[in-house]
C-alpha cells in the first residue's frame, strides 16, 4: 500500500569522500593546511566534562571575536552549522512572497534543492558565455535573489561595484551573498551592510579557516533582517552549534593571522597552476576561489577525471551538467600536491599523443 503524504525531492549530490589512504584530494574543496596552533591547543584542552550540557544559544565568544575581527556589532552575526544551516534559515526567512526567487543556473547547488524542498518559486539566470554573472539580468522584479561570489563551481568574482548596483536596484527584497570563498582574492560586500538593510553575507569556515569537518558558519545582516532569522533558528533548532565547534572557531578567529598566510600560499599555488595548465593548452577560468575550473586539452574531461583517480588523485566531474561538462574542478592543494597533479596529466597527454603518432603510421 501506498504511503500517504511523503516528500518527493532530489536531493544534493556532494563530492565523495574517499577513505583510501596516500591519496590526493582535490574534489570538495578542503583547506589544504591544516587549522591553526591556537586550533590544535584548544581542541586539546577543551573539558569533555562540558559535554554533558547543552551548548550555548547565543555563541556569544565567538560572535565578538567576529566583531572584533571584522567591525561589525555583535548583535548582526548569527551563527551556524555550518554556512549550510545559514543559508538554509535564510531561506526559510526572508524568502515568502509569491515571486520567484532569481540566482545563477550554474552556482552552489544547494541553491535549487533548498528552494524546492520549501516550496520557494525560483528561476534559474544563465550566465554568460564566459560563465560571469551579468548585472542587468538581476535588474527585473523578483522575490529575492542569492549570489555567490566568488562564484562555485566558476570560480569567477563579480567587482563590488557591480554587486551594489544589484542591491541598490532591489532593496525591497533580500539579496544573499555567499562569501564561502572570498579570503582567496576577493573584495567582500561586508561595506554595503552600512548602506543597505537587505543585504545578508554568509561565511564559512570550511575554506580558509581549514575546519570543514567541525562544521561551523556565519551570516551577517542588518538588525531588521537578524531579527526574522533568530525566529526562524529559534524555531528549528536553538542549539544548532556545539560547544567543541564554538571553542575551535573562536580561536579560529583569534588566530586569524595564520590564515591569511596560508590563504595567500593557496592564492600562489592557484595561480602558479593556472598558468602552467594554459601553457599545455588548458582553458582555465579565472578564479577567485580555492580551485580552478579547466578544460583540458587532448583528452576529455571524463578521461583525464578516470586517470586522475586511477592515481589516486580525486577531482570533481560534472557529467549531467551539461555547460560544463567537458570541464574539471579541481581544487587546490598545497604546491607539492599540486606539483604532482601537473605532472600527472603531462604523463596522460604524453600518452595520448604517443598513441595518436602510432595510430597514424
């Protein structure tokens, strides 16, 4: 028999995690160096003895060693499990009117199952043949509208400046910024939160801060809009972030100055990386983020993913998303790591052409 009233959804799809050993991870999009001292010394000093109570409501430590880090009052951070559980309360918040949400068709794609999974009406805004983000498609009436910038899976950043015209022009609703990657190069809209009530930032400490597997997130709005999203977390789940997670991410924070330096040896490597896959004819566009998205040259890209892996390198393939689907995310790792990738794919493009020189005698 038939049950009754289940939900009907396709849900996410995130990258694998491999649990292999000795292998080359560049499919989600992790930190490549690990957390900082200051992390490690308050994991390992951290009371289990505290366990036994629930977590804070409010993560008040961390919340003013955000406003310390950043200069905004307290009171305008929320945090999360994750930028996940943000965004998803964001959703939950500010999108309720009958119109239809906008964001890009190739962006985080979480975007389009969260919309789906509440009923939110959406459409999904091409982007360029150049896979940028054009100002004057978010210009039209709508319902809100969420951007990541630095765009994923592209890696593309939209200039500040464009990104305010798009605010300006929609103050009515709420315009989300997803800023999972913006300490990799980009400027963040953290200045238009003075000017604008409906601008909400979201954040993570899954990217830079190296601490995806603790979980742990952040989103910044105007009074006005941290009022409705309190009510909503309130109304899920008041004790949505764990006292290890508070204690980690605070002194994440506190130590912010070993981040910058390994952000900036990420920023080296990407760029390093780059280059060198254009000069064996790769496109690569051009990236803001802690990854690349390539097109490779003289194999497929379902060739060189099958390779890579056999070699215990994991990257990520998009084969059902069909603008990029001849294309490889490939996150990136430290300089050795990334090293031995390049060399790896010069072996299959040597291959390649030595087969392509045997077939044709």
């Amino acid at each position: 028999m038939e049950i009754k009233g289940l939900r009907k959804i396709e849900p996410y799809v995130a990258g694998s995690q491999p649990a292999e050993k000795n292998i080359i991870k560049l499919n989600t999009n992790e930190n490549a160096y690990g957390p900082s001292p200051a992390v490690h010394q308050a994991l390992a000093s951290f009371d289990a003895h505290q366990l036994r109570k629930y977590s804070t409501l409010d993560q008040t430590a961390l919340r003013q060693a955000l406003s310390d880090q950043l200069g905004v009052p307290t009171d305008q951070f929320i945090i999360g499990n994750g930028s996940d559980d943000i965004l998803s309360m964001a959703f939950l918040a500010f999108f309720n009117s009958e119109e239809k949400i906008i964001f890009p068709d190739l962006t985080y794609g979480f975007y389009k199952v969260w919309a789906d999974l509440y009923r939110i009406p959406f459409r999904e805004v091409s982007l360029t043949s150049s896979f940028e983000i054009d100002t004057q498609d978010y210009l039209v009436e709508n319902g809100g509208i969420i951007l990541t910038n630095p765009n994923a899976p592209t890696g593309i950043y939209k200039p500040l400046d464009q990104v305010e015209e798009i605010v300006k022009a929609n103050q009515s609703v709420v315009v989300i910024i997803d800023e999972s990657y913006i300490n990799f190069g980009g400027e963040t809209a953290l200045p238009l939160l003075e000017k604008y009530d409906n601008v909400f930032i979201t954040r993570t400490f899954s990217k830079d801060a190296s601490l995806a597997g603790l979980r742990v997130g952040y989103g910044i709005g105007s009074p006005k809009l941290m009022a409705v999203i309190n009510a909503v977390k309130n109304s899920v789940n008041p004790y949505n972030v764990d006292s290890i997670a508070e204690a980690l991410g605070t002194a994440a924070v506190r130590s912010w100055d070993y981040y910058e330096d390994i952000c900036a040896k990420i920023m080296a490597t990407r760029d390093w990386f780059s280059q060198e896959l254009q000069a064996i004819g790769f496109d690569v566009l051009p990236s803001k983020t802690n990854f690349v998205l390539v097109k490779p040259y003289g194999v497929t890209a379902g060739q060189l993913f099958a390779y890579l892996q056999s070699k215990k390198i994991y990257v990520r393939y998009f084969p059902k998303v069909e603008r990029i689907s001849d294309r490889l995310r490939i996150s990136i790792g430290t300089q050795d790591e990334m090293e031995r990738v390049l060399m790896t794919i010069q072996e299959l493009q040597h291959e390649k052409n030595d087969l392509s020189l045997r077939n044709a005698r």
